[in-house]
C-alpha cells in the first residue's frame, strides 16, 4: 500500500502478501505463521525485503522438511531501534555443519546476501532447532 504523499509503502502489507503466495506454493505439510507489524519503508527497500525474505520462505519449504516431513515457517517483521527486522524460522532439521550464507551455497542465499548489501542490511544465521534467518535494515 502507497502512503499518502510519499514513495513509502507498508512493508508489512507486502510481507503479509509474501507470506501468503508462499502458503499457496507449499504443501499442505509446511504451515506459514506470520506475525508482521505494519512498519512504513521507502517502497525500494521494501521490495528488496520482500523479495529476500520470499527466498528464504522458498528455502525453508524447500530444504527444512526432507522425505516429506511437515512443519512450520515463521515469518516476524517489526521496527526495532530504528532498524527494520525481518525473521524467518524454521523447525525443520537445520543447516548443514560449516554453513555460512553466501559462501558457495545455492543461488538463492547468494541472492538474498546481496540483496542486503545493496540496502546497507546485513543477514544473520542462526542454526539449532530448526534454521533461524534475520534480515536487518536500516529503517527509521
């Protein structure tokens, strides 16, 4: 949605959208919660998170749940101390050992590496239960 006189939009309302054209690309194994604020973001930014943090809902479904195995994909967005924060989690069995994003991986991560340097955000990994991928921007 276009804020009134400005190129901002609502990131959460295209976060929202993400979350749910990925519900209707998996499988009825993999359920996506979503818990997005609204958070106003110049709508450039905003596209280039949205289209990060769909790569990372695609891997999740993708990659988290082998031989069929069901699951959940969470996706949380909110302001933070002048940073826009995007989360995606999964409780699927994790990254494989020595995993470090961008770094020889698939195309996908090396996409979504570079779509963060672009914005000035950075990508943090976390692996235990489940894979944990936070997105970090500058944000107002």
């Amino acid at each position: 949605m276009q804020l009134a006189g400005s190129d901002e939009i609502d990131l959460g309302e295209v976060l929202v959208g993400v979350c749910d054209g990925a519900r209707r690309l998996s499988d009825d194994k993999v359920t996506i919660v979503a818990d997005i604020q609204p958070m106003p973001a110049p709508a450039t930014l905003a596209h280039t998170l949205a289209l990060a943090t769909n790569e990372l809902i695609l891997n999740a479904i993708r990659h988290a749940f082998p031989a069929g195995r069901g699951g959940t994909v969470r996706v949380d967005a909110r302001h933070a101390d002048g940073e826009l924060v995007v989360v995606v989690s999964d409780d699927g069995d994790g990254l494989p050992d020595g995993f470090a994003p961008g770094a020889g991986h698939g195309f996908g991560m090396q996409l979504v590496t570079r779509l963060m340097q672009q914005v000035g955000g950075t990508l943090s990994v976390k692996n235990g239960a489940g894979a944990q991928f936070t997105l970090t921007a500058p944000g107002g």
